[in-house]
C-alpha cells in the first residue's frame, strides 16, 4: 500500500468512526444495488476528511502529493473489510 503510515491512521481513524455513527453497512448498499466501492467512498466522504494535493493547507491529509484513488481505495478496502 502506497499510503503512509500516518496518513493511513488518520484515515483508519476517521472511516471507522464514520462507519459507526452513520450504522451504515455495505448490506445497506448492496440491497440497494450499489457497490462496495461506492460504499468505502461515502464512508470517506462522510468523514469530511479534506485529502489534499501538499501545497499544505490546514485540516489537508495530503495523500494526492504521493498517491492516486487507486492508492486511496486500497487502503479504504482495508479499512472498511471490503473487496
């Protein structure tokens, strides 16, 4: 995985925090005919994590300085335990 090890605690953190407040599932979105990878992107989206590009704005987690959605949705399917 390309994400950092900080980077991807802060994500860790956020996604399984969202996970739990919201009580979604991917069961919620599948019996809807959504994807898992929509799933683990709304979860992210939910978090109101900003993934910044490393020009270092505050509140930035600036994963895009070193890493794609490719990257991003590897670590998002780890943390959410999808495939």
């Amino acid at each position: 995985m390309k994400i950092t090890p900080e980077d991807y605690a802060i994500l860790e953190r956020a996604v399984k925090r969202t996970m739990t407040l919201t009580g979604l599932t991917l069961d919620n979105y599948t019996s809807l005919g959504l994807t898992a990878k929509r799933y683990r992107w709304d979860m992210l989206e939910q978090t109101q994590i900003k993934i910044g590009d490393g020009i270092n704005i505050d509140g930035d987690v600036n994963i895009y300085a070193y890493a794609n959605d490719n990257h991003i949705d590897t670590a998002l399917r780890k943390i959410t335990k999808t495939k």
